[in-house]
C-alpha cells in the first residue's frame, strides 16, 4: 500500500490512464477540469485516485524538463490540460 498523497507507480499510472488513454477521453477529463475547476467533486476524486487518496499540496514536482515545479497540483494538472501532453506523471 501507498502512502497517501504520493503519486501512483509506473503500473498503476497505466491503469489509471486505461480508461483514459484515448485522447479524446483525456480531452474530456480536462475540459470538465476546465469548466468546473479543481474543486469539483469528480475532478477531486480523478486527482484524489492518481494521488493514492489525498491531493498534495502545495509545490509540485513534476518530470517535465524546464518546468519542473508547479505551486499545486491543479496547476500541474492544468498545464498538462493546455499543453496536451495528458500522461505526465509528476
């Protein structure tokens, strides 16, 4: 088991993404993301299953080279969202 507030392994991020692995799923996700924000209830249970649970607060590190830190995960979440690179993992 996981500690809560840590992001998923390798394999569970392929598991999380299965349902989303279509582009156009992922695109959905980000634009409920987009027109509901951060704090809406299935937006916070997507965040709250990549985190083991619990969504991390406050900064943010991610494996993106140039931009490695963001102020919180809805940040990083929606800098994946505008750039469309869907499957980051931080």
């Amino acid at each position: 088991a996981q500690q809560p507030g840590t992001p998923l392994s390798d394999q569970e991020y392929r598991q999380f993404f299965r349902s989303l692995r279509a582009t156009h799923r992922a695109s959905t996700a980000c634009h409920l993301r987009a027109l509901y924000g951060c704090q809406n209830p299935l937006v916070r249970r997507l965040d709250e299953y990549e985190n083991h649970g619990v969504i991390p607060e406050g900064p943010i590190c991610s494996e993106l080279p140039g931009t490695p830190f963001f102020p919180n995960f809805c940040a990083f979440s929606f800098y994946r969202c505008t750039r469309k690179r869907y499957f980051i993992k931080v």
